[in-house]
C-alpha cells in the first residue's frame, strides 16, 4: 500500500470510526424510530436515508476531529509520538489541516441534508471538536470533559433524525464513560496512572448502572439490555484491572483501545432498551469491523 495514502488513512483512526456510527443508531433508537409506525416502514423510507446521512455524518466529524487533533499536537507528537504520520514527514502540517478541515466542513454539510435541526447539532459539535483539539484537552478536569461532550452531542445528533429529544439527558451517558477512557488515557506515555483507573474503573460502574437503571424505569426492555451490559463490563473491566496491576503504558494503551472500542457495546446496550434485541445486533455487527481495524491502524 502505498505509504502517502496509509499515512492519511492513519490520520483519520479507521478503526474509531464505527464507533461513531454506532452512536448515531442508538441515538435513533432513543430518537424514537422504533416507537409507533415509523418501524413498519422503516426500511426504504425517508427516515432510513436520513439516518445513513447521519451515520456518515458523525463518520466524517470525528475522522476531522482526530485529524485536526495530530495537527494540533504536531510539536508533541514530534518528541512523544515520532512515528505519527506528521511528524515523521509522510504527510505535510499543512495538508493534514486542510484534510481535516474539509472533513469536519463534509459532516456537517451532511447533517444539513437531513433538517436545520440536525445540521444545528452537526454544526455544535464540529465547535466541540475544536474546542477540545485546540484548546481544552490540555486541561486536567476540561480535556476529558470536553471529550466526553463531543460524544454526547453525537447522540443527540441521532436522536435529531425525528427531532425528538425527550431523553435528551442519555447523553449523559457517553459523556461520562468518555471522560473516564481520557483519565485512563493520560497514562499511555509514561505510566503510573493508578489514581486515573480507579476513578475511571468508578465512572465505568456509574454507567453500567445508569443504563441498567434507564432500561428498567423507562422501557419494558429487561434481559437483552442485561446481556448486552454483562457483556460491556467484561470488555472495560478486564483490561482495566490488568492496568492497575502492572500499570505499565502498554497494559495502559489496551485498557485505552478496549474502552474505545467498546463504546459500540455500549451503544447497544443502550439501543436494545428503545427498540429490540436485533436491532441491538445490528449495532454489534460493527465491533469485529473496528476490532479488525484495530489490527491495521492505532486506535490512540
């Protein structure tokens, strides 16, 4: 493959992506497509193209959103990361910020296709993104929790398909989990993060309950949000453990990437308690693609 075209491939963290997607159709789920008719005629409808423009819409805001952030850590990557496609010289600074930009500028545009409202969305996020490349990822507490708001608002983005927002604070949720996979996150370099697992390890229970706690008050889903969880938890927990007993930055960085890329468990969770367990399957149908992409692209 040639090495120019792997490096851009590289910069956009291939293997993150279909957990974008898999926020966009759990925020649909929660959006309310699956409640009343709209389920019945759901597939070849209006509604189903709306949702593939979001799905691709989040896609191409958070491959922006990781470009535009090797760009903005170009110095540091040059001393931490060396082997990062900027600094090592495959792609230009200049580029790289060029291709980021018009891949941010396409997710919104694409948001736009569906209504004002989702656009809306789009557009606030892309402001998040950079919010957080640019400036609040330096900060301690505002980095993780600038983060986690960017995955909040992504759910929002596919809850704006109907425009319902009734359970708008299931944002809450990523936004919570997001914060704790940047706490782990912080120990990837150097180590000796044991005070971030634990806390992370807290965050992580924090949302294992809440979902559990939301799919038992409001839906009649009990059982398949129970397995979809159990199997969560089992995903988070273990690599996290290992990191707080041999807190070493290898064991650190797969804590990182289980995290990542469970969030599609967790999106699955969440949607099997507002639509049903092969919906929630459907969703999980993207985890062996990003765990298979994990093994051809970083996902840190």
């Amino acid at each position: 493959m040639n090495r120019t075209f792997l490096g851009y491939a590289r910069l956009a963290r291939p293997a993150n992506l279909p957990t974008a997607a898999a926020d966009i159709l759990a925020g649909v789920a929660i959006g309310g497509v699956f409640v009343g008719g709209v389920q019945s005629d759901f597939i070849g409808s209006s509604v189903f193209l709306n949702i593939v423009y979001l799905v691709f819409s989040s896609v191409f805001l958070y491959a922006g959103g990781v470009i535009l952030n090797d760009v903005f850590d170009f110095k540091l990557d040059k001393v931490e990361r060396p082997e990062r496609p900027i600094p090592s010289g495959v792609v230009p600074l200049r580029s790289a910020a060029i291709y980021g930009g018009l891949t941010l500028t396409i997710g919104v545009g694409l948001a736009f296709l569906v209504s004002q409202l989702s656009g809306i969305v789009a557009l606030t996020l892309a402001l998040a993104i950079l919010l957080y490349d640019a400036i609040a990822k330096r900060y301690d507490f505002f980095g993780p929790l600038s983060m986690g708001l960017c995955r909040g608002i992504n759910l929002l983005l596919g809850m704006s398909v109907l425009g319902n927002f009734d359970y708008w604070f299931m944002a809450l949720i990523p936004i919570v989990y997001i914060f704790a996979i940047t706490l782990i996150s912080r120990g990837e370099v150097h180590g000796k993060n044991k005070n971030h697992i634990v806390l992370a390890g807290v965050l992580y229970a924090t949302v294992v309950l809440a979902v559990g706690s939301i799919a038992f008050l409001y839906t009649d889903a009990r059982i398949f949000p129970l397995l979809f969880l159990v199997l969560f938890a089992f995903t988070v927990f273990r690599p996290l453990i290992k990191a707080y007993t041999v807190n070493s930055p290898e064991n650190i960085k797969k804590a990182v990437m289980a995290g990542v890329i469970a969030l599609i468990l967790l999106d699955s969770s969440i949607a099997v308690a507002f639509s049903d367990w092969w919906y929630g399957l459907c969703i999980l149908a993207l985890l062996p693609v990003s765990m298979g992409l994990s093994k051809l692209f970083a996902v840190t």
